[in-house]
C-alpha cells in the first residue's frame, strides 16, 4: 500500500452508475445484489491485508434508521471498522452500532484473560466455545474499541460500589492508569497511526516538492494574529496610515495600493504549516531554527499563497543514530508568482 494510505472504502452508487445497473439492492430483503456484495467483500479483505481501517460505503435511506443500523451491525460483524454517513441522525447511530456491547466486552475481557493466565498454551474452552490465538487477537480488538462512554460507566460504579458486570483483562482495574496504557497499545493496532512525511532518508539535497495546501489570507487572519502576539506596530492595523503604501511598495498589484501590511510572522508560520503534510508530518523531531528568513514583497489580504520546499543539504546526526539533520528551504509564493518568503530552516528528521 502507499505510505499515505490509511483506510479504503467503497461507493456503492458510482459502481452502478458505472456499471448502468437499475439498482443496488434487492427489492425484497433490501440487501445489496451480489455483485455489490461481491465488491464490498474486496473492499474490506484489501484494506485488512494493506493494515489499514475498513469503511463500508453509505446507506441511501437517511430517513430509515432501523435499516441503517442493521446494515451497520451487519458491518461491525464482518470486520468493517466505520460506516460513511450522510445524514446527522446516521453519526449518532454509527456510534451506538459500532461500540461494543456490555456481553461482547464481557466475553472479550474473559478470553484475554484466560488466554494471558495460560500463557496462550494450546486451545481452551471459554463460555462452551472452543478459543485459540484468533480469538484472543480478536477479543483484544473488541477491547480496544470500547467508547469514553463506557469507561466513565465503569468507574462510576467503582466510586459507587456497583458490582462491575465488566471485568477487566490482565487483573487491572477499568480507567486506571495500566487499563488506560493496554488499551493505548490497542489502538494502536486496530487505528494505526498514519504518517505523510518523509523520513531522513527520503530527502535527498535537490528534491523539490510542490505543497497541496493553498491560503488566501484575510484581513481577519491579520488582525487576530496581530493582536494575538501583542503587536500592535500601525502598519499592521492603521488603514489610514496605510493609505500612503505605494503601487511600488505593494509589488505591482495594483488593488493592494492604501491597505495595511499583513504581519510577515504569520506569513512565515503559514509557510511553515502549508509545508508539514508532505515533507514533515509525523517524522520530525525537531525543528533545530531558521538560518534565513527573507521577505522579498509583502503580503496583503486577500492574497493567495502556496508553497514550495526544497532540500539543500542533510547529514547524520553525531549523537543520535537513528536520526538525521536536513537542511529545507521553504518558498512561499501569491497569486502573482512573486516570492513573498523564504525561509531556510534545519531540522531533526527520523530514520526509517
């Protein structure tokens, strides 16, 4: 799978109008026809063999919520991890669908347990079934799903000295701070964390990347962030003592004659932002400072920037084996191609 890729779903609608089928489901029973079925069973063995979370496609009916709820647990039953929704009342009810039940979280707990107390030695029988390694690695799904909801019940019966119907796996009490750290753990295997940026590795000296992200920046964003940090410097705020800017001062743009100057800070940090999805989300350490920052024409609201990086130069770190130093340089450019920032920075990037 891509780097990138952190679910799959399927739509169910466009296959058909693709296909020119008539319908999507039976008349009857309102299930889908098979070779929807067939397409919805793909979708999720794909996803299960990329690791990635499993979507099932939408229910057409937003007013029939029984029939959305069933579809729904039906989902849940087979492995799907969400549901798309296209209807508020439809969020609601994917929350109470998907969330495990008291009994499911109950058996789940108890096969952890007993699978853990033997040490996962051979098959065991569990509530007159017969359980092995699958069933534990799924009841630990089943646990790492539970809602907030449910734990604030279980340690309101706690303070209340209401008996527990759940108990708990690994003889840590529910909400307590090693119940919380097992339950982490997972998530984490069931929700995977997903990162877009690159690794050390990845940024070689000479890459050039292209950001996705665009702005165009308004005179609120100025305001805000100029009050925000304090600053309270006129040419930032004053529009009658901006009204002597300058065609020349304004880099051509001749609509931006007589307005105030957009606070070159959040030009910077907006450079910055617009530059993390594809070249640093989730693989820097640290961002070690900036060697240069440059301004070449101003900004002013209602511009739209978009950025570009580019890498000028890496090294291993000295103290630190599994990391690196790269050396980017953030360009921002308007909608009239001009530079309006350039900001070399160096970073602490991971290794893979």
């Amino acid at each position: 799978k891509g780097p990138r890729v952190c679910a799959i779903t399927w739509g169910c609608e466009d296959l058909s109008a693709e296909l020119g089928s008539y319908d999507t489901r039976e008349e009857d029973s309102g299930k889908y026809l098979h070779v929807f079925r067939h397409c919805q069973n793909m979708c999720l063995l794909a996803a299960k063999a990329a690791g990635v979370q499993a979507i099932d496609g939408i229910f057409q009916n937003i007013r029939n919520v029984d029939g959305f709820e069933a579809e729904a647990r039906e989902a849940k039953i087979m492995g799907f991890d969400g549901k798309l929704t296209l209807h508020p009342e439809q969020v609601s009810a994917i929350h109470r669908v998907l969330a495990p039940t008291a009994e499911e979280l109950s058996e789940a707990r108890e096969v952890v347990s007993i699978w853990e107390r033997k040490e996962g030695t051979g098959s065991m029988e569990v509530r007159g079934k017969m359980i092995d390694k699958p069933h534990y690695i799924r009841a630990k799904k089943v646990i790492a799903r539970r809602s907030d909801d449910n734990v604030e019940k279980e340690n309101s019966n706690k303070k209340s000295g209401t008996k527990n119907p759940l108990p708990s796996s690994n003889n840590t009490a529910p909400g307590s701070v090693a119940d919380l750290h097992v339950r982490d753990t997972n998530e984490e295997v069931v929700f995977p964390r997903v990162y877009l940026g690159k690794y050390f590795e990845e940024l070689e000296p000479g890459l050039r990347i292209r950001h996705f992200l665009t702005r165009t920046v308004t005179e609120s964003d100025n305001v805000f962030f100029t009050c925000l940090t304090l600053n309270p410097a006129p040419i930032h705020l004053d529009h009658e003592l901006s009204k002597g800017n300058t065609t020349e001062l304004s880099g051509g743009g001749l609509n931006d004659v007589g307005k105030p100057l957009f606070n070159s800070m959040f030009t910077l940090a907006l450079l910055v932002g617009m530059s993390v999805p594809e070249a640093t989300h989730g693989t820097t350490v640290a961002n070690l400072g900036f060697s240069e920052v440059l301004f070449p024409k101003p900004v002013y609201p209602g511009d739209t920037l978009r950025a570009e990086t580019i890498v000028l130069d890496r090294r291993e770190s000295r103290s630190r084996p599994t990391q690196g130093i790269v050396t980017l340089q953030h360009v921002a450019y308007n909608q009239r191609g001009e530079v309006v920032c350039k900001a070399t920075r160096q970073a602490l990037m991971k290794k893979r």
